[in-house]
C-alpha cells in the first residue's frame, strides 16, 4: 500500500484493519503490531506527513497502556 498516494482516512482504515489496538500520544498514530508510527495522517495537516518505523524494543512499548486508544473505523 503507497501510505502517500491513498487518502489518510483509507490509510487510517487499512492500517487499523491489521493492527486494532491503536494508540495516540504526541500527536502521533501509533501501532505496535506493525511497528509504525504515523503523524500528519490524523490531524488534518497532510504538509506534515511522516512515517517511522520502530522495533520490539522501542521505549513506547512500555509506556503503550497509558497512551490514548483511537479508533479510524
């Protein structure tokens, strides 16, 4: 999937559909399964739009559970 070429809600949506569990914090789009965190897809300011990618060992796995669940569905 070319995560730049869909719209963000599509994105949003296919992402959600392989990863449930997403989190917000810092205004960015977290998703642990996958491993990706995602800003400027959310929040309506596309000229910001930035993917990272993390490992299993990242420091927002252990802070996950306090960060806010969101939902694109």
């Amino acid at each position: 999937m070319n995560l730049f070429a869909l719209s963000e809600d599509e994105v949003l949506q296919r992402l959600e559909q392989n990863d449930p569990d997403v989190r917000e914090s810092n205004g960015f789009v977290i998703l642990f399964d996958l491993g990706m965190a995602l800003t400027g897809f959310h929040d309506e300011m596309p000229e910001q739009k930035a993917i990272t990618i993390f490992g299993r060992d990242h420091i927002w796995i252990e802070k996950r559970l306090t960060m806010q669940a969101i939902s694109f569905g």
